[in-house]
C-alpha cells in the first residue's frame, strides 16, 4: 500500500531534502504544487486534505495555519517547525526518547528542533536514569551551518562570504529552550549559546560538566556506558568508545548529507570534568533526516529506510 505525501514548503530548505530522501521510494506517492500555488491556500488545503501524510516545512505561524486546514481525521501530520513542539496532543518526533511505537502510532508529530536533538541525545538518557541530576543549570554550547536559518540565512552567508562565526541568541531565551527543557526532565532552563560557522551544513552541541561538584560525581565511564546501552541496536544514534583520531573534532565545510547522531563523552583523567559533545547535519537527524525517520515509523516500514547512514 502506498502513502500519500505532501511537502508544504517543498520549494524551501527542509522540504528540498526531505524530497531528495524520498525520491525513488515506491512506498510514497508525492503530491506537489507547482510554483504558482505552493503558497494558495486553497490548493494548499487541498493537498493536505488529500494526502495521508503532509510534512509540514513551513515557519511557525504557517505550520499553524496548515493543521487548521485539516478537515478530515486521516491526515498525519509531521511538523518540522518549532511550533508544537510542547504542545498537547503532539508527539515529540525523536523516536529514541519517545519510543518507536509511540511516534508509529501518532497521528501529530512534532519533528525536533536541530540543536535540541543534540542536546536531548546526549542527556535525556542520563537524567532519566538519575546518573546525571535534573536539578543542574546545565550550558549548551554549539555550532550550526548556516543552513540552520533556511533560505534567509544561506543568503546572508552567500553574500558576505567572509563571516566566519556569528553568534547570535545574546537576549537569551531562544526559541528551543522549552523543548530542550521538557524531554530532558531537566527543573533549571539551559544556559545555551548558539553560533553559526561558515559551513553549509552541520552541527556540533556540546554539555561542559563540572563532574567533581555535581551531585553523584559519576565517573565519564559510567556516563559513556549508560548511553551505549541506552542506544544499543541504533543504527541512528552511536556512541563513540574511544577519544577521537588524533585528538581532535572536525567540522568539514564540505560534509555530505548525513542523517546519523554520533555521540562522544569524554572525560578528564582526574574525573573532575567532562565534556559531552553531539555531532549531526542540521538538515539531517536535525531536520530532514529525523522527519524521513518519522514518516517511515508511521507508514509502518523500517525506520531507517531511504535515510543516509
Ligand atoms: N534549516 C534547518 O536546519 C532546520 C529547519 N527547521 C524548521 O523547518 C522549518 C522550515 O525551515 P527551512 O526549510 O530552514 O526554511 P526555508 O526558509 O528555507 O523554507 C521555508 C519555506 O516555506 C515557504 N513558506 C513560507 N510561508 C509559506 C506559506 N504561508 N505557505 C506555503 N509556503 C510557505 C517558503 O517560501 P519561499 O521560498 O517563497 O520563501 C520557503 O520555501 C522552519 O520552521 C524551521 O524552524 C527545523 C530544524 C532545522
Ligand atoms: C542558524 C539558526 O538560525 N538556526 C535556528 C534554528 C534552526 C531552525 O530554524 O530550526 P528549528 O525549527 O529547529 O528551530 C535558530 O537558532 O533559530
């Protein structure tokens, strides 16, 4: 049986790549607008209407707009906006934390956002098993290519070339707090600091832990342990064992679509610090990737099917 499905916002960053993944897969029937319509309501309406699936790629308020369009109790919906992330009745799309089954059956899934993928990865095992407290003001610092703003962005980025790193969310408060928030368990909101890098894609999120003050002091082994066996079977999320070669992470400016979360905890050998990094595409287990891995748990197919590992 084939599934039906709508990109609203195909023409745009997320909704490209989520097409190039689906492409060739005969378990999709696609349906498009052309040029002319993909933002008229009424064919937009339409499309939603008839499709067993739309994945919404639009900005929050549009995203909000498209579920209001939906008049039947058929339609799915995957949303990769931040706009039902924390809301009732959606199911957060991260199919390791939530539970396979649980995002298979939704109806609403709300795809997570880019950095909190890194983020929840790296701690929600380990606060829900109480190795790590959930009453820490946690940081968060990481790095995103400029394709994490979308098309605006990789303008800005394409026309002054020579911004090498701008960091932005100097107000506090940004948009991906609450859900960083709520799927760790964590009682204190991150201290996060977000920056872009002159990349097109990728993403790197990093927890500093002070391990020698914190509550448990728990050894950086026992951490790297816990999340192995909580991903044990994934062939999504992998935890490295070992430092990386050469002592050193990189970002390459020309990294390929990848659709992985690879995972790194690494620790001081006095045991007092540690160092929790996530490394990802934003387009990929931060965006587009995570909502082909939804949409294959709800047509019921493999979940990795079609995903670039
Ligand atoms: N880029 C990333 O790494 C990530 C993005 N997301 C989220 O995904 C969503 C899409 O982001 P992204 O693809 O980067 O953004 P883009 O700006 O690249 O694409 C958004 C698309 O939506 C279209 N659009 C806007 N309003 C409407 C409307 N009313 N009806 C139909 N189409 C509309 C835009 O049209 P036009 O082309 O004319 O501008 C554009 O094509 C956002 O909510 C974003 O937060 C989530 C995680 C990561
Ligand atoms: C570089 C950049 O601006 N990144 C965006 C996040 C990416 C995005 O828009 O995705 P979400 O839907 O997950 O928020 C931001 O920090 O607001």
């Amino acid at each position: 049986m084939t599934t039906s499905v709508f990109i609203d916002g195909a023409a745009g960053t997320t909704g490209l790549e989520i097409a190039e993944r689906l492409a060739g897969r005969s378990e999709f029937a696609m349906i498009a607008l052309d040029d002319a319509r993909r933002k008229d309501d009424a064919a937009r309406a339409e499309a939603i209407n008839d499709a067993d699936v739309v994945i919404l790629c639009l900005p929050d308020d549009a995203a909000r707009d498209a579920v209001a369009m939906i008049r039947n109790d058929r339609t799915k919906v995957i949303d990769a906006s931040t706009a039902h992330r924390v809301a009732d009745g959606w199911t957060y799309g991260f199919p390791e934390i939530v539970g396979r089954e649980t995002v298979a059956e939704s109806k609403r899934v709300s795809n997570p956002g880019c950095y909190p993928t890194g983020f929840i990865g790296l701690l929600a095992p380990l606060v829900h098993n109480g190795l790590l407290p959930a009453a820490w003001p946690y940081s968060c610092n990481a790095v995103t290519g400029y394709s994490g703003g979308g098309k605006a962005l990789i303008g800005r980025f394409e026309a002054e070339a020579d911004i090498a790193w701008r960091g932005y969310g100097l107000t506090f408060g940004h948009k991906h707090i609450p859900e960083m928030q709520r799927y760790t368990g964590t009682a204190i909101a991150p201290l996060f600091s977000p920056a872009v890098v002159n990349a097109h894609r990728g993403m790197v999120v990093e927890i500093p832990l002070p391990l020698g003050v914190m509550p448990g002091n728990v050894p950086a082994e026992l951490l790297r342990a816990a999340l192995t066996q909580f991903y044990d079977g994934s062939r999504v999320v992998t935890v490295a064992q070992d430092l990386p070669a050469d002592g050193e992470m990189l970002l390459r400016a020309a990294m390929e679509p990848w659709d992985g979360l690879a995972l790194h905890v690494m620790g001081s050998a006095d045991g007092e610090q540690a160092r929790l990094v996530a490394v990802l595409d934003n387009l990929g287990k931060g965006a587009s990737g995570a909502a082909v891995q939804s949409l294959n748990l709800m047509a019921g197919l493999d979940e990795t099917a079609g995903l670039r590992l």
